[in-house]
C-alpha cells in the first residue's frame, strides 16, 4: 500500500469511500489467513473473514491508534474467532490422539504406496497440516497460530489477544510442544519411523473424500511437496514443525469481499 495506512483509516474514519474500500481490501487476507488457521473449513473461514470484515468497518470510529491498525484488526478478529456462536459450534472437539489414531485407518503398504502424484500429496499434505490445529484448544490454538505461524512477536501477540506477555509465552509454549511431539511422532515428512506418511495415506484420504479431486486453491498456491518434503529433511528437529505449519502458501481469501462488505456496511442513498 502506497500510502501510510495510518492517513487512509484516517480518512475512511471521517466517512470517505475510497479509503475505506482500500482498508478493507489491505486487511481482508490478513484476516482470512488468521480465519482458514483458525477454523481450517474453508467455506466458515469465508464467513467468518466477512463477518470480521464488516466487525472492523463498523468499529473503526474505536480505533484510536494506541497501536499498530493491523494488531488491532487481529484483535477484532481472533475476539470473533474464539467467541461467536456459530464459529464455536462448528467445533468438533478433536484431539492429537484422535487424530493420530485416524491417519492410521487405511494406510496402503509402502510397496503399494504412488509417490508420483505430487499434487495430490501437496493437497493431502496442506489439508492434514491445518487441520492439525484442530486438535489445539481454541486459546492454545490462537497462540500458536499468531505465534508460530503468522510470526508476531511475543508482545503484539499478547496485545492481540489481551492478556500479559507471560501468559502468552506460556500458551505458545504449551502449543508449540505439543505440535511439536505429535509432528514428530505421527508426520513421515518429519520421522521415517512414523506409520503414516502422505504416500500411504492418499489413497484412503481420495477414497474417503478428504481431498477434492482437484486440488483447491489453497494447496495450488502452496509449496510444492517436493520442496516441502526436502525442506524438513534439512530442518532441525525443533524448527520443522512450524516450518511445516508455514508452508501452506499465502492461504489468500478464494473471494474479494470487498464490495459485499461494504454494500453490508453502507447506509443505501436516501435519494
């Protein structure tokens, strides 16, 4: 953005169009990538950025610049994403356990297991990355993906989720070993003893539905598997769990939603 985002929420503050429509669309992927990381549903994290979208419109006369419009924008938005109603009812209650026990059902044998199909295996790969964060709860869950993925620091995380720098470090730190383990444990890019690898799992994921035939927008802009499977080959053992959590591309919302949201937002003309 060309011009300092401080002068354009200024102007849109003060009721004009133009800068408005360029707030909205300078934070619209910010918010869906933190959405899609959150709730990992594609089709909830549209809503959800939508409705942050238009939660941030309508509050930008609170915005009072005590700190970054971005941290601001991330607090609005995680606030929707750990306590709306329609985003806490979509929770399935997943654990590491459960998951770990899922990635087992259906393995094909390692001499049955196609390693050709890269694109299919990127989209498997980015699917079970994200959905990993599932099996986080909610708070631990916005911890690490502030932390370790969308890589705030440990203080504007702490401002965006309104609560002391302490406690945030602990939640990241509680997050961030569990994902850790599991990864370590369960993911055959990270361990050549773990049972379930992304070879032996496309077929039971393709018969079961769990990747589209076609890869989704989200998988087509990420790393290729290729390059992400020889990046955790030469990542330390600490660091290649979110360097996978990372790898999943710029997750850019499918939809502009820019005029959606303002058609929402703006009063019709009386004339």
């Amino acid at each position: 953005m060309s011009q300092n985002i401080n002068t354009i929420v200024s102007r849109a503050q003060q009721g004009e169009a133009q800068a408005l429509e360029q707030l909205v669309r300078h934070i619209q992927d910010r918010v869906h990538r933190l959405a899609i990381r959150m709730l990992v549903n594609p089709e909830l994290a549209q809503e959800a950025t939508q409705e942050i979208l238009i939660r941030v419109v309508t509050k930008l006369s609170t915005f009072k610049g005590d700190s970054k419009f971005e941290t601001w924008v991330y607090r609005v938005a995680t606030n929707y994403l750990l306590s709306a109603k329609k985003v806490l009812a979509s929770d399935m209650g997943l654990t590491f356990d459960m998951f770990a026990d899922g990635l087992l059902d259906g393995l094909v044998d390692e001499n049955a297991a196609s390693s050709e199909d890269h694109v299919m295996l990127n989209e498997l790969r980015v699917n079970c990355t994200m959905a990993m964060m599932l099996c986080l709860d909610r708070d631990h869950r916005a911890a690490y993906v502030l932390g370790d993925v969308l890589e705030l620091d440990h203080h504007e995380a702490a401002e965006v989720l309104d609560v002391a720098p302490a406690t945030y470090r602990k939640r990241l730190s509680r997050a961030r070993s569990k994902v850790q383990e599991f990864t370590a444990q369960s993911c055959g890019l990270v361990s050549k003893t773990a049972a379930c690898s992304c070879p032996r799992r496309l077929p039971a994921a393709i018969a079961n539905n769990c990747i589209a035939s076609v890869p989704d927008v989200l998988s087509r802009a990420a790393p290729d598997y290729k390059t992400v499977r020889d990046l955790a080959a030469r990542t330390a053992d600490n660091l290649v769990a979110a360097k996978l959590q990372r790898a999943t591309g710029p997750l850019s919302v499918s939809k502009d939603l820019v005029c959606e949201v303002l058609r929402i937002v703006t009063p019709p003309d009386p004339t």
